[in-house]
C-alpha cells in the first residue's frame, strides 16, 4: 500500500461525514494518485470496521462492475466488491427516503444466499451453486459519496464498491431449479420500462461472480459465510430516480420486486 495509516484513517472520516452529510467528496484519485486498489480496500475495511464497532451487523457482500454494459457505464474495466450491512436491506414493496442517499440509481440483480461457507482459491460455478441455499431476485440502490465524474476503481472501491442499499423480492428460487444465464428482468420507472437484461451478461454466468469474489476474499484469509446475502452484479445499466419515483422489475417467473422513493 502507498497511503499510511493516518491517511486510510482520514478518508474513512471524510466518507462517514459525507454519508451522514448526504454529499459528496472530491475524487480521491485526484488528491492521491498514488492510492492503489490495496489502498482502497483498506478505506473500506475501516468503514466497515468502524460500521461492526458501532453495532451495525454486516449481511452480505455485493459486487460490482461484473458486465460489460455496467463497465461501458461506468469506465472501470474490472469487477469490485463491497459489504452489506441489515440496515441497508429493504423489504419488497418499502417507501424508501431518497435524500438519505446521493446520486441515486437503480440495478437489477440477482442475490445468492448461502446454506454453506464458500471459500477459494480456484472456486468453480460448481461450488458456488452447491453453497447457494436459494437465489432471489433483487435491486441495488447505488449511492455515491465521492464525485462520480472521473471516478476509478480506486475511487468507487473505497465508497464501499457504490452501495446504498438494496431491495429483496420475488420468489427464491433453488439454484438447480433454473438455468440461471437465461434470468431475465424488465426494469421500470413509473410504469415506462427503461432498461432490460439477462443474467449471463455477469461473466457469462452470475455465479461466476460469486466464484470471483470467493477467490478474492481468500488473497485476503477471507471468506464468504453460510446465510450470507451476495450480490452478483447488475445485468442492466445503472437507472437514476428521483423523489416520488416508482420502480418495479419483472423478473419472469421469479416474480417481481417494487419500490417506491418518497
């Protein structure tokens, strides 16, 4: 890592000040362009550290920038990952208060939750679906607390990989049950569909993202736990909404998932 201690340190402060804030910090990329993704997997892990501490319980994992249309969205070339904590999961159906967020956008997903631990090196779409309990479909709701013009990996990585909160719905689904590529979703914005997708965009498979988080956790002595929520990457470009807006995917036969921003 380049950046010290002290450093990681201050720019948690400055991300925990900016999330309570509701605004945005200048491009850390900018100010240290010597930070390298070690470096901003050390901010994360200090927020997340910091979130455990104050009594938050952590849920899951999401992962991020997993498609080519959210790598063309965004202008990072490889995946991320981020944490879940239980007070940014929403139930199917929740009026949710869009200025605790900042720069907010919708993606949709699907969410493994596993029955067994999952950990690498070289985990196979094979292990990744004998560990899933169920899949069910899901939204991200991305928020931004570092300037979103000119962000890089290094940037969106210490903003916990973007995450906001996310949205959980339909009908869970055993991971045999259905050949997961062919998933697809309809996304909606005030009853006008505005973006679809299928789940193979996520690395050829969705449970190849899981496989590629499992492997990273494991550079790190890490790994994903038994009734973890993971996140496997959105297969549709990121949705903007604004207060008042009404949001509902059709995921098919894997039901539907709605909310609404108050």
């Amino acid at each position: 890592m380049s950046l010290s201690s002290a450093q990681i340190s201050a720019i948690a402060d400055e991300l925990a000040a900016a999330e309570q804030d509701r605004t945005m910090i200048p491009l850390l990329t900018r100010r240290f362009p010597e930070m390298t993704v070690e470096d901003s997997y050390a901010v994360q892990n200090e927020w997340r550290r910091r979130g455990v501490d104050a009594g938050r319980r952590l849920v899951g994992r999401k992962i991020g920038l997993t498609s080519k249309v959210m790598q063309a969205a965004t202008g990072i070339s490889e995946p991320d990952y981020g944490a879940i904590f239980a007070d940014q999961v929403h139930e199917n159906g929740s009026v949710i208060e869009h200025a605790q967020y900042t720069g907010v956008r919708i993606e949709v997903e699907l969410a493994f939750v596993l029955g067994k631990p999952l950990a690498g090196p070289h985990t196979t779409i094979f292990d990744v679906m004998q560990a899933t309990d169920y899949v069910i479909p899901s939204l991200e709701i991305l928020s931004s607390r570092i300037e979103m013009e000119g962000r890089t990996i290094v940037d969106t990585i210490s903003d916990n990989a973007a995450l906001g909160g996310i949205v959980l719905g339909g009908n869970p689904t055993r991971p045999h049950d259905v050949d997961l590529r062919w998933v697809s979703a309809l996304l909606y914005r005030n009853e006008t569909i505005e973006e679809s997708g299928v789940a193979a965009a996520v690395l050829n498979h969705p449970a190849m993202g899981v496989a590629w988080l499992a492997d990273k956790l494991s550079q790190h002595d890490d790994r994903l736990e038994a009734g973890e929520i993971v996140l496997a990457g959105s297969f549709t470009r990121p949705m903007w909404v604004h207060p008042g807006d009404t949001v509902l995917a059709d995921y098919g036969s894997m039901g539907t998932i709605a909310c609404r921003f108050e």
